[in-house]
C-alpha cells in the first residue's frame, strides 16, 4: 500500500476531471424514465415532437464521450421530425 493510499480514517474527497461513462449512462436513462412518464399523458402527435426532443437531448448528453453514438441519436432524431412533417 502506497502512502497515497493511505487516509489514516480522514475522509477522502475524489475530483473526476471528466465526466465518467456511468454518469452518461445515467442521465441518458433518466431522459428515458422522464419521455415514458410524458407518453403516458400525451397524444400521438406530442409523442413524435418529443421523442424527437428527446433523442436531441440524449444525443447532446452522451457526445463527450460517445460521440459515433450521439451522431446517430441525431439522425435518429431527424428521421422522427421528417415522419412528424416538419
């Protein structure tokens, strides 16, 4: 064990410089949670303007650190808005 290891009972504070993976994961599922608990309450035409939102705001969430997986939330989302006739 390394000293820098060591807290001696003191408690230790950990700084991320980036945000982590998980962290993505997790917001992007809480965007999930959020458009079901929406889709229960609105109608069809809503539902297609929001999951278009929806896959914006995911897209955005997850492009430091997956950028390939947010380029295709972002045409996913496009594909929504053409369907929707905008």
């Amino acid at each position: 064990m390394t000293s820098a290891s060591m807290t001696f009972g003191r408690p230790t504070r950990v700084v991320l410089s980036r945000p982590s993976r998980g962290l993505a994961f997790v917001e992007s599922s809480a965007g999930v949670l959020r458009a079901l608990l929406r889709g229960w309450r609105s109608s069809p035409a809503q539902d297609a303007r929001r999951h278009a939102e929806d896959l914006l705001e995911r897209a955005r969430l997850m492009e430091p650190t997956q950028p390939s997986y947010a380029a295709d939330l972002r045409a996913a989302a496009a594909l929504a808005q053409n369907a929707d006739g905008r």
